[in-house]
C-alpha cells in the first residue's frame, strides 16, 4: 500500500490475486482497501498491534518513509518490521527507490530498533524500552507513569506435597522456568514420610524465591491450603498439585487475563494437558472446560486499554482474548479444569477461609475454594492448556483422562465431596452477618450454588438431616440479620412439614396462623435465577 499511487488503477489483478491466496484464511484476515495514509491511521485509532508488519508496493522513497512511520506504532514491542525492495533498481534516481527512504526511517528510530537482516529486504526488531521491560499501559512502563508507586503483581505458588517425592522435583523446576519473574512459592511437605523433603531441600536450592514449610502430619490439601493463606504476600495464587508441570507462560497467561477481563473475577481456571504417570500426554484439553455456555462473555478489554506484560505479544493477546470466557456467578456445575489449572484472588479466599488450617482438613483445595469463590464473584476460562495434570494410581481423584460419557472420578470421593459441601453451608450461615453485608441478597443465591446441586434437587438436599440441622442451629442468627419475612420466606423454600415448623420455631418462636399457611401452602420455592 501507498499513500498516494498513480498504479492503483492497475492492482485489481493483484487484488484477485491476493483474494485468491487468501481464501483459506479468510477468517483470520481482515483487509483494508484504499491508500496508507487513509487506512494505517484508522488502524491505530482502532488500537490496533501486530506482530509483523511488511512494508512493499509503492518504491519511491518518501512513500517507503511515510508507511515505515505510520506502520512503527502499529508494531508491538518485539514485533518485526519487514522492508521489501532495498536493493531494487540502484540505477534509479535515489527519489524512485526504496532505499533512501529505508535509510532515513532507520535513521530516525535509531536506538530503538534490533537490525535482524539487511540485504534485499531489510528486517528489524522493536526493541523493549527499558522503562517498558516490566507491565506497560499504552505502551509506556508503569514505572514511568506512576513513578515507581505502582509495580507488577505478585503471584504466589503454594505446592503442597505429600508422598510426592518422584514428582515434586519437576513441579519446583517447572515453577523457576516460569517467563514471570513477579513470583514467590511456598513448597509445603505436607507430613510425607518418604524422601519429599530431601527433594524439596534440593530442587529449591538457593533460589531466595522459593521456602520450605513442613507440616508434622498431614492435613490433606485444603488444610495445608487453608494454613498457607496467612504466609502468602501476593495479590493472586495458585495452589500447584506436586505431581503437576507448569507451562513457562502459565503466570504471565494467568495475569493478563486478570489484568484484562471485562470485570474482574475470583479465579481464571486455564485447560490442562493430560499426562500419564510418566509424562506421556493423553489429551489436551479437560472435559469439562468449555468456553460455550449460557451467558458466558468471550473476549477481553483492547490491549490499548489494559496493563500489558511484556511476554505476551499482540499476536497473543487477541489469541487470549478469542479463546477466554467471562463465567457469570449464577452458573452452577463443575465449569473448570482441576487443581493446579486455577489462580486466584487471594482477597477472595481470604473471604471464603473454612478455618486456618490449623486443624486437618483432608478435601481438595479446588473443590471447595472453586465452587465458592466462583459462587461470590464468577470465574473466567482460558481454553489454553497451560500445565501438565498427571494421571496415576495415588491420583486421589482420577486414574485415567477425561473422556466423554466415562467418569473420571472414584464413587468415594464424589461421596466425601458431597458431604463437604455442608461444611460450606455451615460456613455460610455463621458468617451470614458478614456475608449479607459483603454480597446482599445474592446470600441465598449462593448458598444453593455451594450445594453442587441441581435446582429440582437443592429441597432434598436441604431436607437431608445435616441441612436440616444447620439451619436449626443458625435459625436465631439468620432472623436477626435477614429479619423475619425473609427468614419465613427462605426456610419454606428449602423444607416443608415437620421440618419447616422446627425451623421457624426455632428462630421467631411461637408460629401464627400465616406461619403455619405458608408450610402448608407451599408458596415459596427454590427458583432458578435469572439475573443478567
């Protein structure tokens, strides 16, 4: 393309060309016609970036000039610049080849460029800035534009190891490859009795980033999480299985996603390449981790608009944003790949603590702090796997990769992780002051997504003698802070008959005769939400 050219009467040979070359990327191609100067400045007020961009057609040197200096800002840091035609014609007039044109443009962006190639074509590289080798806004350092008050965030790994010691290694090892250096990581030896700690000791090395943490016996996976959370300095975490592998781009996918969705979330779950217990992948994908579901928000801010890490290109950053899925809180089920897949908002956890780990808790870290924190505030899906989930026999969720119509998990622990989920009910109703302060009349909502149950059977559940217990015992709490309507209202959605009167009475006292209608009638039920 040019600015002003003389020939374009005689490109639509060229064009049909191009069209036809084309054809099978066409979803991926978006082409502009008309001369450079009109087009390449609608495409930065677009916001546009690339990652390379080819400079060719017109040869004289100005027209060269003035696309090199138009195309420099579309080009992202460490994108490529290619400029065709240096040596064409070195018989003509300076003025009627590209070369002059080529030479003042390097000229006037000198120290800011990497020269690649200089021969028929001339390459080069957009250099980092050195303000900008961290996170950028716009392109400028965050460094420079708050003055060194505002830095990258930090992620904190938290790899909790029990009887792990011939996979831990490869999980720490995958961790200090990461290509964000932003990170700490607490290795938890979790009360192993085999050689973990020797191999933690290890593999940590001197490495100031990374600690040992032993805990004298083992308090399961949510326990030892559960205890970490108050030795944790960054704003987002991950709780890394120690039989897991990491990807180098796993934090830096994981922050700009953060960084960049539409609103923010409690966690981003990124898919996950199934391995066997020696590494050989089975898949690349998890079953479970689908982009198209009801209400779900694809894509993410323009890149223009939101803090960039330098890792990710833009090539990458608009593969991100065609491939994540904003999950509203009010969608229920398993949405997420499991374990070490997710990053959290450590605030959120803190806001969801079951306890300080002090005490054993033998759960799944992912099974509870996913559902609940995904029930406060949704989650996001990045359908991009970026670790390896290793499959094997002491796998205590599953032995074998995800696979259609074919259960993963053990009928015990489906079993054990039903029953957990009234230790969340419990959590919620004596917290409810605080809760129903924190999320208003969402509370109830979230309750019944803490359940895992479908909505036709979130009555059965309640009826369960646990759940009936539960609000038996809480009944005078949830009265004061929902007051009475509310109270009546709620408790005949989840119980009827006997249970129902026990409950009521155990939170407004005697029953009246608009009490007793209510459990009788059955007016109020469990309805599925609706919110937008």
């Amino acid at each position: 393309m040019s600015p002003r050219s003389e020939h374009a009467a005689d490109m639509a040979d060229v064009e049909a060309r191009f069209d036809h070359n084309m054809k099978p990327f066409a979803a991926r191609v978006d082409k502009r016609k008309g001369a450079s100067i009109d087009v390449l400045p609608q495409l930065r007020t677009e916001e546009r970036l690339f990652d390379i961009v080819y400079i060719d057609g017109d040869h004289r040197a100005a027209s060269v000039f003035a696309d090199a200096r138009l195309c420099w800002p579309l080009l992202d840091h460490a994108g490529v610049m290619i400029l065709d035609d240096y040596r064409w014609k070195l018989d003509y007039p300076v003025t009627e080849r590209p070369a002059a044109g080529i030479d003042a443009f390097l000229q006037e962006i000198n120290g800011d460029f990497d020269l690649l190639h200089k021969g028929e074509q001339v390459i080069i590289s957009k250099k980092l800035p050195a303000a900008a080798s961290g996170i950028t806004l716009g392109g400028r350092g965050i460094d420079e534009l708050a003055g060194g008050g505002l830095v990258a965030p930090l992620v904190s790994f938290v790899v909790i190891a029990w009887n792990y010691g011939r996979y831990v290694g490869a999980t720490i090892d995958s961790i200090r490859k990461q290509d964000y250096p932003h990170f700490e990581c607490i290795v938890i030896d979790n009360g192993s009795t085999d050689d973990s700690a020797e191999v933690i000791a290890r593999h940590i090395g001197d490495d100031s980033r990374f600690r040992l943490e032993t805990l004298p016996a083992n308090h399961g996976q949510l326990g030892a999480a559960l205890w970490a959370l108050d030795k944790i300095k960054g704003g987002f975490v991950s709780f890394i299985d120690a039989d897991d592998v990491l990807f180098e781009n796993y934090a830096s996918t994981h922050i700009q996603v953060h960084m960049a969705l539409p609103k923010s979330v409690a966690f981003t779950s990124a898919n996950v390449a199934e391995m066997d217990a020696d590494g050989n992948a089975l898949s690349s994908s998890y079953l479970h981790h689908k982009l198209e579901r009801k209400d779900a928000v694809r894509g993410l801010r323009p890149a223009q608009t939101v803090l960039r890490l330098p890792t990710i290109s833009a090539s990458a950053y608009r593969f991100l944003a065609d491939n994540t899925a904003s999950i509203p809180r009010w969608q229920q089920g398993w949405l997420w790949a499991p374990g070490t897949a997710n990053m959290f908002r450590a605030s959120v956890l803190r806001l969801v603590m079951l306890g300080d780990g002090s005490k054993p808790c033998l759960q799944t870290a992912d099974g509870y702090f996913n559902v609940i924190s995904h029930a406060f505030a949704g989650s996001a899906l990045v359908n991009v796997p970026l670790s390896g989930y290793r499959l094997h026999a002491s796998n205590y969720f599953a032995v074998g990769e995800s696979i259609d119509g074919i259960r993963a998990g053990t009928a015990a622990f489906a079993k054990k992780s039903h029953d957990f989920t009234y230790e969340s009910i419990d959590l919620l109703l004596r917290e409810c002051e605080r809760y129903a302060w924190v999320i208003g009349a969402d509370f109830w909502s979230v309750l019944d997504q803490v359940t895992r149950q479908d909505w036709e059977r979130l009555r059965p559940y309640f009826a369960d003698e646990r759940g009936f217990r539960l609000f038996m015992h809480h009944a005078p709490k949830l009265v004061a802070v929902f007051g009475r309507r509310v109270f009546r209202r709620q408790v005949v959605a989840r119980f009827s008959g006997r249970q129902a009167r026990a409950i009521l009475r155990a939170g407004l006292g005697r029953l009246t005769l608009w009490d007793h209608w209510k459990i009788i009638s059955g007016r109020h039920r469990i309805r599925r939400s609706k919110r937008k």
